[in-house]
C-alpha cells in the first residue's frame, strides 16, 4: 500500500514521515523465524521470517551448556549433582531449591548455569564455546555490564541467530561436535521431550528475555522468545529453531507461547 493511498492526502507530508518513523522504529521490534531442517541432510523443511540475524541465546543456551557440562565430567547423570540455592545469589523464588541436571533443563535454573560455567573456568568455557563454533563464539561479556563467565548468553556477547541454532544442532546430533559420546547421550537424556498429535516426539530447550537498547536498557515491552531443538517421528528426525521478538506484555514467558506454537505447527510443516 502506497503513503498516499495509506495517508490519504499528498499534502501531508510532515504527518507522512513522522508517523513512517514512528511505524519503522516499532517494526523493528518485531521479528519472527521458524527454521525446520532434516537433520541427516540439512534439506530444508520449512523456513519463513528472518532467520540469519543474531541474538542472545538466553536460556537455548543450556543445551551446550550441558553437552560441556557432561563432557568435563561437572555434571555425572540425570540427577547428579544435585546444588543446593544459596540466598546470596539473590535469585526469583522458583529457582530457590535444590537443583539436579534434569531440574536445571526442566524448569531453566539461571544459577545452576553460572555454578556450572564457574567450575568450567573461563579458558575452557570460552574454549568449549570456540569448538563448537556455536554463534559469534564471544563469551567476553559487556565491560561495566555483564560479566561473560556467568552471563555472556544473558543479553550480552553472545549471539546466535536461528540458522545458526539448527547448524549447531544438527553437528550435535550427528556426533559432529568435539565432545565424548557419553557427553551426546547424557545430554539428550535431559532436555525436555514433548509429544506432538501426530506422534511427533519434540525435544528442546525453551529462552527468553527482554530486549535491551544499545546503552543496555530495558527497550520498552520488547522480549525475545526461542525455542530450539529437535523431533523424531519413526526413522525421521528433523532439527528446528523458532524465534519471537514482539511487544509482550503476559505474565506467560513469551519462549513458552513460542514452544507451544511450534509443537502445534511441526507435525504439518514437515509432511
């Protein structure tokens, strides 16, 4: 639709601009991707939106996290270790409890991510995150702002755009990425599994947060939503990645309305 025929009138121009500025800066807000690759090929599945821009990975994040985690020999099963919350940590309620690998996937433990990247140390979490080749690899954080051990994926340095994500995830499941098998097979034995209504099973990982200015304020109602990971049906596997960035204003996090849609949508996108 043309400004003349949207505005109505060529002789407001001024009107025209101003509210065209208006318009663009809150477009530029929104942004969506959904990315589905077969995972043994890499063929894509299905892909709409804007998929190579980069973002925080948020809590998606705990995936490598845990690939690392087992790799290092921190982290021993399912359910061990098992952390307990220190109240100096000053975390949200939910996350104030004892906390084991499944948990901290499960219900997305902040802190069980930052003990764990402590006992990594920071040569060998920036090391692992630079074997992986997983995003812009930069776990340096933001000076005066973000310390990158414990929260480089947090809004800071670290950025990951959704191809990025399937790329990882398909070298994940191929055996593609420099870790022990033991390390594949505890991993995906903790990330989430959901069931589709077309007998899809869905594993992934859940990350949101609010969208920062450059000056890292808090940038009006704009939050960001992923979900990542991936389903098998039979001898069919498939890789994805979805990405939300909207004005959001529910008490819901925006990366579960996000998740819930994808498993909806997965079954027929694929077919």
């Amino acid at each position: 639709m043309t400004i003349k025929r949207r505005i109505g009138f060529v002789f407001c121009s001024v009107f025209t601009i101003s509210w065209l500025s208006a318009f663009s800066a809150h477009a530029a807000e929104q942004l969506q991707c959904t990315v589905i690759l077969d995972a043994k090929t890499g063929e894509a599945l299905h892909r709409e939106g804007t998929c190579d821009q980069a973002f925080a990975p948020q809590s998606s994040f705990k995936l490598p996290l845990a690939i690392m985690g087992y790799d290092a020999g921190i982290l021993v099963d399912a359910t061990t270790p098992r952390w307990d919350y220190q109240a100096e940590w000053k975390k949200p309620k939910r996350e104030q409890k004892s906390v084991d690998p499944t948990i901290w996937e499960k219900d997305s433990i902040v802190w069980y991510s930052q003990q764990l990247t402590r006992k990594l140390g920071e040569k060998k979490f920036s090391d692992y995150v630079r074997r992986f080749e997983y995003g812009n690899a930069d776990v340096k954080g933001v000076k005066g702002r973000t310390d990158g051990l414990t929260e480089s994926w947090l809004m800071s340095s670290l950025k990951i755009s959704p191809d990025g994500q399937v790329d990882f995830l398909r070298r994940f499941l191929n055996g593609k990425l420099p870790v022990s098998k033991a390390a594949y097979d505890k991993t995906i034995a903790i990330i989430p599994a959901f069931d589709t209504s077309d007998d899809w099973e869905i594993h992934g990982k859940t990350g949101s947060g609010r969208m920062r200015t450059k000056a890292g304020k808090y940038d009006g109602d704009a939050w960001l939503g992923w979900f990542v990971g991936w389903a098998d049906k039979g001898d069919r596997r498939v890789v994805f990645a979805t990405l939300n960035i909207k004005d959001w204003k529910s008490d819901e996090p925006i990366s579960f309305a996000t998740r819930d849609k994808l498993i909806a949508d997965l079954p027929k996108l694929v077919r």
